[in-house]
C-alpha cells in the first residue's frame, strides 16, 4: 500500500475488519464517521481533498448525524472493479470498502450486473460538452464548423474518443489530445492555444463558467448521450437503512438549496438527475 492509500485509510478509521464490514446505518452511527470513498483526481468533483463530492458527502455525513471520513482512491479498470474494491469487498492492497462511494453512474446495465450493491441516489447529470472562444467561433452547429481550428479534450475519455471518432476521424490531425482532463483542455481554451475544448460539463464549466468570452453547448455529435448520464452513490446490498438515511439526507438538503450551493461554489450549474 502506498502511503497516500495507507493515509487515507488510516484517516478514515478502517484499519480493521470489524470497522470494514462496518455498513447498516446503526454501525455507522455507533462508530461515529461515515466513510466516504471518493475518486482522485477527479475535479471538480475531488482534488487534494476538495471538491463538490467532498463537500457534499461531508453534508450528507451531518445529516445521519456522524463526521466525514474520505477514503480517496485511485480509480481502476472499470466501475465493476471500482465497485467491488470500493463497495462490497475492499482492495487487494487492503483498503476499503467505504461505506458509501460517490459518483457511481446510476446506470441501469451496471446495476443489473452488479447484484453486491446498491446504486441509488442520484444528485447530478453529466454531459459531454465544447466550449468555444466566441470571437473565433461565435456559431458552432456541427463540428465540421471547426474548419483547420485546433481543439483541446483529454485523449482517454469519452470526450477523446467522441472527437477522435467524429465524422469517420475527420478531425483527428487537430486534436491536441495531452490534456489529463477536462479542465486542463478548457485552460489550454483560456491561454489560447486553441479555439474549442471537448470535455464534461462539471469540467468546463468549473473553468470558465461566467466568462462571456466563452460558450458551452452540447457536443454536437449524433454520438454523444443525448441526456447525458445520472451520477449517483453506492453501498452493499444489504446496507439498506444506510441508503435510505443516506436518500432522505440528499433529498433535504437538494431541498434546502444545499446541493445546488456546493455546486455553485465551484462554478457547476447543478443539473439534478
């Protein structure tokens, strides 16, 4: 185990089997701290420990009356790993699980092929979007609008391979492809290196929301989820108080204004799923 996964695991109180299996509401209660799992580097949802997950999971942690612990992890292969390492088994380096995971696609696929869990919950919708410089592009109806214009998007993501794949390749010479995310590819935008970024919508927006020199709009490509996608939380099977406390707190909160404030702070439109 590396030493930021031994810190994190020893910050949220999980050094021992009874405190990993530790998963129904009134375990949690008795033990005092909601362990949370959150992905790293994933902004503007999570960095070096801030974050709109972060936050809100500290609210929801407040609203079953108990502290917040994260337990950040690096994510894997593919969200059935990150379940099981994160939900319903724990990793094979010896952390984990959480007692509840934050942003699990609520996805009706991975629910059915992942019976060891419970996904519910969901608090935003994501969609894959291109912000362009107005003065460069001031309309963009189709991608072949472009023209020879160079755009930023992170190359292993949907949004890199939306463009890459985009009118049979058509753009592939003008992507710069480098960026580690979203939000790199929308300060490249702002540093004029290129005249459009592809990337998620939390991703541009946390970057250049409220700025009049830019405009964000749908990806236009018959290939990008029209509705985009829920994301949501995750806990056992049979952790069902947990969920249903946890449900209820999301509920209040989304209702008080709460989660649309976490949001707002880091310049996210919150699109409640």
């Amino acid at each position: 185990m590396n030493r930021r996964h031994l810190l994190a695991w020893a910050a949220a109180g999980a050094l021992t089997g009874t405190q990993a299996g530790a998963t129904t509401l009134a375990q949690v209660r008795e033990r005092g701290r909601l362990v949370v799992g959150l992905y790293e580097d994933m902004p503007p949802f999570h960095l070096k420990g801030k974050g709109i997950d972060v936050e809100l999971g500290q609210a929801l942690a407040e609203a079953i009356g108990v502290k917040f612990s994260p337990l950040p992890f690096i994510a894997d292969e593919n969200m059935n790993d990150d379940l099981r390492n994160m939900v319903w088994k724990g990793h094979y380096l010896g952390y984990g699980p959480a007692d509840v995971l934050m942003h699990v696609p609520v996805d009706r696929p991975l629910i059915e092929a992942t019976p060891q869990a419970r996904i519910f919950g969901p608090y935003y919708r994501e969609h894959v979007v291109l912000a362009r410089r107005v003065a460069d592009l001031p309309v963009l109806d189709s991608l072949s609008q472009l023209g020879t214009r160079r755009v930023a998007v992170a190359g292993q993501t949907l949004a890199g391979w939306l463009m890459i794949g985009a009118d049979n390749g058509a753009y592939r010479e003008q992507l710069l492809t480098q960026w580690k995310d979203g939000c790199d590819a929308a300060r490249a935008l702002q540093r004029g290196e290129v005249a459009a970024a592809a990337g998620l919508s939390s991703e541009l927006e946390a970057v250049l929301a409220g700025d009049t020199a830019y405009r964000i709009e749908p990806l236009p490509s018959p290939r990008a989820p029209r509705d985009g996608w829920a994301a949501g939380m995750a806990v056992k099977r049979d952790a069902t108080d947990l969920a249903e406390a946890l449900q209820d707190a999301l509920n209040r909160l989304s209702q008080a204004g709460r989660v649309g404030e976490i949001f707002a702070k880091y310049k996210v439109a919150w699109r409640p799923a």
